[in-house]
C-alpha cells in the first residue's frame, strides 16, 4: 500500500526549478529573468556570472538547481537545455515605518518576490 506517485507538473522534455523569499522587488527581478529567457542555459549562466545586478547570483543559483533537476531526476542533455520560462510573482511585503516632518508617517515598503526556471531539452538543427 501507500499513495499513488504524482503525476509530473511539466512536460517530458523539461525540468523545473522555483526560488521562494527573494528579497527583492519583482520588477527589479524581472529584468535580470527578462535577460535569460529564450537563451541556451551555457549563455544565459555566463550572462548572469558578469552581470552587474544584485540579484543576478540567486537566479544563476535557481538556474543550476533547474539545470541539476533536468540532469539528475529526468536524464536530459543538459548541452541540448534551454531556458524555457523564467517567470516572477509577487511574495509578501514587509511593511516598516519612519518619522517623517509635522508628525507624518512615511511607509517603506521591503517587498519578497519568486522566481520560477523552466529548461527543455530541444535538439540542435544542422
């Protein structure tokens, strides 16, 4: 007896990683995804080991661990991998206050976003 295995949330051809608790605004994390999409995963980590952005580092860190995930548990070439879908959401906000002039109150906002890598194995034309 036990539980029935999960069915696969992706394709054959993928695999996937997700990043929770990123301190950073999505927008901000959003342009460093936007620079990785569509790329062959060998370019898209070069791009990222020498990009200026702060979070740059975490997303190479999900990058590999997606790259790892395809090798590992799905047995996909990972020369033939590309970045499939790198997406961001919204994650909690943590809401800090500072004295401000005539006794206001003025809201610092320190937003958490996530972030998701989908790489497939797509096989080189000639």
């Amino acid at each position: 007896m036990g539980k029935e295995k999960n069915p696969r949330r992706v394709a054959d051809n993928e695999a996937m990683a997700k990043l929770r608790m990123l301190r950073t605004s999505p927008q901000k994390l959003n342009l460093v995804a936007a620079m990785i999409r569509g790329k062959k995963v060998d370019k898209a980590l070069n791009d990222l080991t020498f990009s200026k952005k702060r979070i740059a580092e975490d997303v190479k860190k999900c990058l590999q661990s997606a790259i790892a995930n395809a090798e590992n548990n799905h047995s996909l070439d990972v020369d033939e991998l590309i970045v499939a879908e790198a997406y961001v959401g919204k994650n909690l906000v943590m809401k800090r206050g500072r004295p401000r002039a005539r006794g206001r109150y003025g809201k610092i906002m320190k937003p958490f976003s996530e972030l998701t890598i989908k790489v497939r194995q797509v096989e080189e034309q000639a």
